[in-house]
C-alpha cells in the first residue's frame, strides 16, 4: 500500500491501564478514532496495532483490521514500525489511540504536508489553551524556527523568559505524524530509547537526536489528549458543548 493509518494501542498504559477501550459516552475511545480515521482513507488502509488480544478482538468485531505487536515494544512509534513490517506502505500516518477529538481535516493536513515535505517527519501543534496549563507535564511543548521546524519538544516550560511578565504564546505537540518508511526504519533499528527522549518520554525526540528533520504544522484547537482517567470527563464535556451548538 502507498499510504495507511496506523494507530498505536496499549492495553497496560501506566498512567491509565485499558485506556484505548475506555468508553466515552458508551462508546470506546479507540473506535471513536478509528471511525474519525474512516473518513479520510478507506477502512482497509487503516490499521490498529496492539499487543493485547482483547483490544484486537475488539477491532475486528467492528470491521477494522488490527495487527499484532510485541509486548516490548518501548514506543508506539516503534509498534507502527513493526506493523509496517507487515504491512509495507511507503507513508504511514500515526494517529493516536487516545485523541478522540481529532478532527479529519487535521489528519488530511498532516497527510499534505508529507507530500509537499517527503524528507520530514511531520507532526502537529496548536496553542495552549488556558485549560491546559504550560506548566502541566502531560503536555509537551514545541518551540520552533522561521521554516515551522522543530527547534525542541519538552514536559517543561519553554521557551523560557528573562523578563517574568512578558508574554508567551506557548505551542503544544499535536500527536499525528507521518512518517516514509525508511525514516521509520532508521527509528526502530536504532534499538533503545534515545537520550533525550528517554529523560523527556517524547518518541520523536529519537528523530530529532537522528538528526531528521520534523516539519511542525498547525492543527485546531479541537483535539484533547486523554492521558489520565480524569480526561475522560473533559472530553465528554467537550462533546457535551460541541453537540449543543
């Protein structure tokens, strides 16, 4: 296949053990996102790749392919890598299991520019919304140069200020990328974390330490990572007030 959708599934996260079956609204987060990835490519290039028996049950019950992975794998990165093992595509998107609220034309954008932009990984950002708090680990965040590349990706506060009441539109990571083959070959055959994706637990500060470059491209302000169960009720939320309009 030319391109697919690979989305990374879990079972044992450690912040939150079963996330991508947990349900919102009675309906389960990794088939929310499987059904948003549905309107982009056809359900046959779109793949989930899990180490657990459950979530692939689950999958194929609703008429979605699913490929089994190790249990070793360090990153869910290094899962789609072992997927495309399989499935041999020259462009894999990387969407993530546990952003229920991405939108189809974010997906598309990530998909162009990885036309436009061959040589780069490419990966979505937006702004930091005063809901999600600069300060809060969960969320990484980007600084970037006059190209739209990344400069760096942190948990912690950057860019940093010397003048403590300037103001600082701060940028945060998107989690869709798009990835060619080889650059997913060179991430998995590197063989362990990173250094300073290892102290960050970032995956694609291993490509930015490979020296690959990573074109940044902005995404809406829709998308909510669910990386705790206390997110969960921030999305239903977000869903509640996106249904009423």
């Amino acid at each position: 296949m030319k391109k697919v959708i690979i989305i990374p599934a879990r079972f044992n996260s450690s912040r939150f053990p079963g996330k991508p079956l947990a349900k919102i609204y009675k309906k389960e987060m990794i088939l929310r996102v499987l059904e948003i990835c549905s309107g982009v490519l056809n359900k046959k290039k779109i793949f989930v790749a899990t180490d657990n028996k459950k979530i692939k049950k689950f999958v194929e019950v609703n008429k979605f392919n699913a490929i089994m992975t190790s249990p070793n794998c360090p990153t869910g990165t290094d899962r789609i890598a072992e997927a495309n093992n399989k499935i041999k595509s020259k462009i894999i998107i990387n969407v993530q299991g546990d952003e229920p609220t991405i939108k189809k034309a974010d997906i598309k954008k990530i998909i162009d520019a990885k036309k436009k932009f061959p040589n780069h990984v490419i990966c979505g950002y937006t702004a930091i919304s005063k809901k999600n708090n600069e300060k809060n680990t969960n969320v990484p965040k980007v600084v970037l140069n006059n190209k739209s590349e990344l400069v760096y990706i942190s948990r912690s506060v950057i860019p940093g200020k010397k003048e403590i009441k300037k103001k600082i539109n701060y940028l945060k990571q998107v989690c869709i990328y798009a990835f060619n083959n080889y650059q997913l070959k060179r991430f998995k055959d590197f063989g362990k974390k990173s250094n300073l994706e290892k102290l960050e637990d970032i995956e694609i500060l291993r490509f930015f330490e490979l020296g690959i470059p990573i074109k940044m491209i902005l995404l809406s302000k829709s998308s909510i990572a669910v990386d705790t169960k206390s997110d969960i009720k921030i999305v239903e939320n977000f869903l509640e007030i996106k249904n009423k309009k």
